[in-house]
C-alpha cells in the first residue's frame, strides 16, 4: 500500500514537472544543436526559420485531438505514448543540415508527440488535483518547462562542444526514456466513485466513474460542447494571451542563442551559466505566480476572476516594456537582465490565463488546453518563421546583424502583442465555472 504521508497527486504533480522539464530540454537542444550545425554549413537564416518552425506544424495539428483523446482514453496513457515516440525519433534521427527531408520529417513527428503532453496534462491534474491547489499545482508542473530550458542552455552547449550536435539528440532520447519508466511505474488513474463534492468541485471522481447507474452512462457518452467551446469570449480571451505569451517565449527559445551569437558576437559556449538565467528567472517566477494566486483565493483577498486578471495584467505588462528594451542593450549582461525580465514576467502572468483553463472548464481542461495551445503553436509557426524573414530583410541594409536596428522588430512584435493581450484578458476572462 502507498503511505498515506505523501499524498499520491504529488507525485503526480512531481512527474508531470519533470516532464515538462525533459520536453523543453528537447527543444531548447535542438535550437542550440541545428543552429551551430546549421551555422557551420552555412544555412541562411530564413532556412534556419523554416527548419526551426516545422516542430510547431506537427504541435499545432496534435493539440486538439491531443485533448479529445485525453478525455476519452485518459491523460496517463496518451501522456505515456507521446513520450516514447518523440523520444524514439530524437534516438533515432540524424542531425545533418543537409539532409533536410529527414529532418522535417523528424522535426514534425516530434512536434505531434510533443502536441499530446499538455492537454493530457491538464486533463490529469483536473482530475487530481482540487480547485485549492490549482494555481500552485499547475504552476509547478509549467515550471518544469523554463528549469528545463535553463539547464539546457547551460548544458548542451558545453555537450555540442566536446561531443557534437547529434550526441544532443541522443541525450534527450535518454531522458526521455527515462521519464517513461517512472511514469509507467508510479503514475495511475484517480480513485473512483460518484461523490457529489467531487461531482460540484469539477475534479477527481467525478471524471472517472465505475458505478453502472444512468447517470454514469451520461457520463460515459456525454457530448464535448465544441460549439459552446468555440464560440465563449473567456476561452478567446485565453487563446489569444496564450498565442501572445508563446510568440514571445517561441521567439526568445528559437532566436535568442543567435542573438548572442551574431547580434552581440558573443559565444554561447563562454558565456558560462548567466544564458540560463532568463528560463532561471521563469521558473521562479511561475511558483511566486502560483502560491501567490492560491493564496489571494483561500483567504478571500480576490475572487478568482480578479486574481486571474491582476496577475496576468502585471506579468504581460511588464514583460512588454522589457521585450521591447531588448535592442537597447549592447552588453550580454544587459540582454540577459532584459530578456530575464520578460520571461519572468510572462511566467507570472501564466497564474492568470494559463490556470484558467481549469477554472472555466475543469471536465473538459483537456479539450480547452488543446483548443488554446493550438493557437499557442500557430503563434512558434508564425514567430519564429517571421523572425528569419525579418533578418533575411535586414541583411540588406546590415550583413552580420549586429546592428540593433535589426532586432529591433524581432521584440517589438511581441512586446505590443503582450499590451494587446492583457486588455483582452480585462475584458473578457472570467474565474467562474461556466461548462457543467
């Protein structure tokens, strides 16, 4: 029997973390791992674009039905599945430039496996985790995501170095592999039964029911209320600050090493452990986020709702002004400040759009996830394609971009998106429960 000292939903909640974690070490290696190979083949920044963005087609086109297959399969076994097959490809995948049909190939596979993680996720949690606990819960398991960029980019660079850009490849597939043996052996589904509370918190039980009555064979065969989905202002309102919030992180992950590299001629591999610290910054960030927005709702401080909008308005604000600094810093010191800032900030704000998922739709958090990464994805296609026309554009005027003039668009886009955003979110969002 599993004692009864350490709850069995944080372990859950400590897994899907480190799962969150392996997922953006992946994709932070694979940045740093094709463009130094790219770099050294020559690759123009536009292909680099191309080539960095196809992860997001396959991402995009598996949100959704990542969510639908969570809801009727279980977030556990699709969680499961999606990991041994991007960790398959990373193992199995060269990374050579110039076989470029392989690697959009690859890029895509992995970007359809990785497309089931978050919904699935959200679906788990909804299921364990009470509506007390949300915030910090899922604050905590989205962490993962920037502690695992951060020791990414202090890592892998040093890995590239001594070993080359595909030993990246096969590090991932290692962790990968890892994390699926631990999820197999200790992760399982939420007791189950017809308890009314769980029924009226909207988590736990309620989802997962065994009793043959007519009301668990409703259940079972309830219909997802995709028009009511589709057509409700507070899911818009957190689809367009989760498309805003991804353009700029998406840009950051994809485009940032070669800021370093070109715009401000300073090597990755000797910039030592301060690279790491803008994802450093999101992961601290996102747990303040958290605790603080748990604690606002228990003690009654705000509503939900109010809680929501302050902490997204606070973080997207101030990551605005702080993305649009970016170009004014001529110094790696200052562009690592600048740039913690604003990932920081945005992690904050994700207490706000990001847990409202679960409060709007906690039966369907999955499909809602799934809906409003899809845009979240849209936003790495849209980023980081733009992003290498837009220096592509400023070559003309600056060879090697190492002007500020030609980044200064690149965090522009972004920075007003985040102002845009945040007004959305005022307006439109809403704490409370409005799918039965």
């Amino acid at each position: 029997m599993r004692s009864t000292k350490f709850p069995i939903r944080y372990l859950i909640v400590i897994l899907t973390f480190i799962c969150t974690s392996v997922c953006y070490i992946e994709r932070v290696g694979f940045s740093i791992a094709y463009t130094i190979a790219a770099d050294a083949a020559g690759v123009s920044q536009s292909s680099k674009g191309t080539i960095l963005s196809v992860f997001y087609y396959g991402y995009a086109f598996s949100q959704v039905p990542g969510g639908w297959a969570a809801q009727k399969i279980g977030g556990r076994r699709i969680l499961l599945f999606s990991f041994v097959i991007w960790s398959l490809t990373c193992a199995l995948c060269p990374l050579d430039p110039n076989r470029v049909m392989a690697l959009v190939i690859a890029r895509l596979l992995v970007g359809v496996a990785q497309g089931f993680i978050f919904p699935s996720i959200h679906t788990v949690l909804a299921q364990w985790v009470p509506p007390h606990e949300r915030s910090r819960s899922l604050s905590l398991t989205t962490s993962g995501m920037y502690l695992g960029a951060a020791m990414g980019m202090l890592l892998l660079p040093s890995l590239v170095k001594f070993k080359g850009p595909q030993s990246v490849f096969l590090a991932e597939a290692a962790l990968g592999g890892t994390w699926s043996l631990l999820w197999f052996r200790f992760a399982s589904d939420p007791p189950r039964s017809d308890h009314p509370k769980a029924t009226a918190a909207g988590f736990g039980e309620s989802l997962l029911p065994v009793i043959d009555s007519p009301k668990v064979k409703e259940n079972r065969t309830s219909r997802i209320p995709w028009r009511k989905i589709f057509f409700s202002l507070p899911v818009w309102a957190i689809v367009v600050n989760n498309f805003t919030f991804h353009y700029a992180l998406y840009v950051l992950m994809n485009w940032l090493p070669t800021y370093f590299e070109l715009g401000l001629k300073f090597s990755l591999q000797e910039m030592g452990s301060s690279k790491m610290m803008p994802y450093l910054n999101m992961f601290v960030f996102s747990n303040i986020g958290g605790v603080i927005a748990d604690h606002m709702v228990t003690r009654k401080i705000l509503s939900v709702t109010n809680t929501r909008k302050v902490l997204n308005t606070i973080g997207f604000l101030v990551s605005a002004f702080s993305l649009m600094a970016i170009p004014l810093f001529r110094t790696s010191d200052g562009v690592v400040f600048c740039s913690s800032i604003a990932l920081g900030f945005l992690a904050l704000g994700r207490a706000g759009f990001a847990v409202n998922h679960m409060d709007i739709a906690p039966r369907y958090a999955g499909i809602v996830m799934g809906v409003s990464n899809t845009a979240g994805t849209l936003a790495g296609i849209i980023g980081v394609e733009l992003t290498g026309q837009l220096l592509e554009a400023a070559k003309a005027t600056n060879p090697d971009l190492s002007s500020p003039d030609s980044w200064r668009a690149v965090f522009l886009i972004p920075g007003l998106l985040c102002i845009a955003s945040s007004v959305v979110f005022v307006l439109f969002s809403t704490g409370e429960r409005i799918f039965d």
